[in-house]
DNA sequence: TAGATTGTTAATCGATTAACAATC
DNA sequence: TAGATTGTTAATCGATTAACAATC
C-alpha cells in the first residue's frame, strides 16, 4: 500500500486510540469531540485531529466522531484483519509466554508454528501451535508464504537466522533480541522489544525522581 | 538527585550506548571517537555528543572517549548499582517469566518478593524467590521499604492496586497492564510495557511496506 | 607543534499546539 | 439559523544536525 508516509510518531499512538475507542464502545457511548477524547486520555485535541487527518477526514463539525467507525477506520489502518502469517522462534520461557500471552488473531497476526533448536520440543504444543525443529524453518517459511517472525533468541542467534528468513520471504520482525535487524537489513519491518533497555530507563527515572 | 532536567528522548537512549559499549569492552577496545561510535550504532557523531553532555564532559579533545570509563559513567548515570527494593504483582505467565528472565541486579533494581492472589502459589519459589499472599502487600512494602513495583496484572487489578502500593511507599512502576498509571498518579515513574500496541505498530509498518 | 576530536553554539528540521475558517 | 466542532493552516516548541572554536 504505497500511502503517503506518516511519521512513526503517529503510527506509535494509533494502537492507544484504538483501545481507548474500545472501552468507550464497551461503554455503550455513541459520539466523542476530539476535545473529550483528548481529555480521556491525556492528549490534546489538536493532536488527535492533525494524527487522524494523516488518514482521512474521520470526523463531522459540529458533531465530532461516531466511535465505532472511527474504531473500524483505526482498525483498517492498522491491519487488524490482515492474519499475516506469522511463527516464533525460540520456544524458551520467553517464547512460551509470548505465544501463549499474545492474542494474535486480534492484531493482524497467525501464527502457524514454532521454532526451536531443542530437537526433544518438536511435537510437543503451545496454545494448540506445534513446535517444529529449526531444521526446518526455511522450507517452512517458503512453503507457507511465512511474512512476520517473532524472534524470541539470543543475539547470535538472532545474527544467524535472520538473513536465512529474509531469504525466505519474512519481511516483519517482532524483535526480543539485541540483534539490531535494520542495520543489516534495511528494508525490512522491524518492531523492537528491549524489556532490559526500558527496567534501565526507569531505574534513571526512580533515582533521579523525575516526577515531572 | 534533584539533577537537571533530561529530556526523555535522550534518557531512552543511554540503555543503548550502556550496552554498546560493554561489547566493546568485551572486545577489548580501549577508546573510540563519537564518529566511529555513531557509525556503529546508526547515529550522528553530533547527537552522540549532544547526549553525553548533558552528563558532564566525559570525552578528551583530539582522542575520544575512553571506553572503559563511559561505561561506567553512563551506569552511573543510569542507576545499575541502585538496588532499588522491588516486587512483583501477579505470577502468571508473564509474571513468571519477567521474574525468570531479567537481572534485576545488572539493571540497579533487588527482586525480593513476588505476590499473587492465588493463596495456592503462596510459599513457592521462583528463582529463589517467594511467592507471597497477596493480602501482605502493603504491610510488606513498608516493612521492607520497597520502591518499586513490577505489575503483571490486567487492568482492573492494576487500578485497584496502585493506590495501595503508592500509599505504601512505592515510587515506581514498571507496568505491564493497559492501567494508566500517571493519570491518577502523576508523580511517580513509570515505565510501560505494552507488548499489544508494539505487536500493532509491526502490524501497520507491514501492511504499508515502511520500507523507507 | 600539527592533527584530531571534543564541547558547545547556531541552523535546521520535525512534531506539537494554537487559531480559525469551513461546515454540519 | 446558531452553536459546535471539525479539518487545516500558521505559530511554537523541541530535538537533531551542522559548524567551529577550544584544546588535548
């Protein structure tokens, strides 16, 4: 979809409204002013209008935002009906929770299998998703028109496989590891979870009490 | 450490460049300059040393930086021998294994006790430390004086929680649920871990083919 | 000393906020 | 119609990049 570009920035709050949109439907609320919404979740009106302005003219003056259409639209936007084929590589604690935690159906994802080296774990299930030998991931990927891998490994690890599963057709990275995919691979999707990186952070904030 | 104030953008970077430069200590670089730095790590010699000044001067005209001692300022900086007396809220999946895979050492934060709400958990260990009732939290807290708490609980559970924990002397979160905690407590650190809206921000930079 | 590279100031770029005309 | 609220342009603010004098 070659749409006009929009700053990561806009992209990164995107999820958020859609949550909040969520709870108000649940809520049983029909409408919201951009200046209500702002106020619900600590934004300006300003900024929700020029974010969702990125994308179309979502709203009516003088009437502001049915909510489940600006649901809906925010949904389109973000792919949550996509079902992107999707495995997980590492099936150690961290991967086990991240398959079993995750609703993936829900956020435009299916996964359809799990990796890991651990030959003695091929067979065995997760969440009803089998776990299969590293062995095999290539032909995998290739045979099953693979797109997004979940990268629950080591960092060497994560340096050797990765340009095996570019190879193969997977051009979005759900990144666990400390293996920086961008640099050697510039074009493909790459979303980075640093849990060490965000304890560290908030470890600055408590010590020097940030408190705004 | 009433310090001056940093911007976030900056802070959110120093876990990076902790990390980087223990690789070079590991390969037994002594010094580097901030072109060479910002080469391998994919930034701008500029931004690197806009950063570190805003810390102090840590750098020698006409040699760089020395590795060995950045690495140490910038832990310094960041915390890592803080210790800060910690607990963790909700031992399910994800709870077990946020106790399981981080060094809470290594990153300035003392893991001492986990709680549930199941009474069955309640004496069990996970990786040396216990499982406690639930109901013990708050007196716990200021027993022990914990500063910070890690919350691996869902939302509802979350809101209900936070105020007892701040009343108790928590002063920060490292928050897994969905619970805005600034909203209601504005002072206190935060640090969130929305594993959901990431997976959705991948989710739209593959369906639009960020591709630069 | 001459060369290299920092620390820091100035210029640019991008993102957020404010303002207001368009319009439901 | 009058009031409300959007979509959008202009103004501001902050973060990044460029430039260069200071200095090791």
């Amino acid at each position: 979809m070659g749409s006009k570009y929009v700053s990561s920035s806009v992209i990164k709050r995107l999820p958020r409204y859609y949550r909040f949109l969520g709870y108000l439907m649940e809520d049983g609320m029909v409408r919201i002013s951009s200046r209500e919404l702002a106020e619900r979740m600590g934004l300006s009106a300003s900024q929700i209008r020029q974010d969702l302005n990125n994308f179309g003219g979502f709203g009516q003056q003088g009437y502001g935002y049915n909510i489940e259409s600006l649901y809906h639209e925010i949904g389109k936007i973000l792919g949550v009906d996509s079902g992107f084929k999707t495995i997980l590589v590492g099936a150690g604690n961290l991967g086990h929770t991240i398959a079993l935690q995750i609703e993936y159906e829900k956020r435009g994802f299916d996964l359809i299998a799990i990796f890991d080296k651990k030959e003695s774990l091929s067979g065995q299930m997760i969440n009803g998703i089998p776990i299969r030998s590293a062995n095999d991931i290539e032909d995998f990927c290739k045979d099953n028109g693979v797109k997004v891998a979940i990268l629950c490994i080591p960092y060497e690890a994560a340096k050797e496989l990765t340009p095996k599963l570019v190879a193969s057709g997977v051009v979005g990275f759900w990144n666990f590891s400390h293996y920086n995919i961008n640099e050697e691979f510039p074009r493909v999707s790459v979303e980075n979870v640093h849990l060490n990186d965000s304890l560290m952070t908030l470890c600055y904030q408590v010590l020097h009490e940030t408190t705004l």
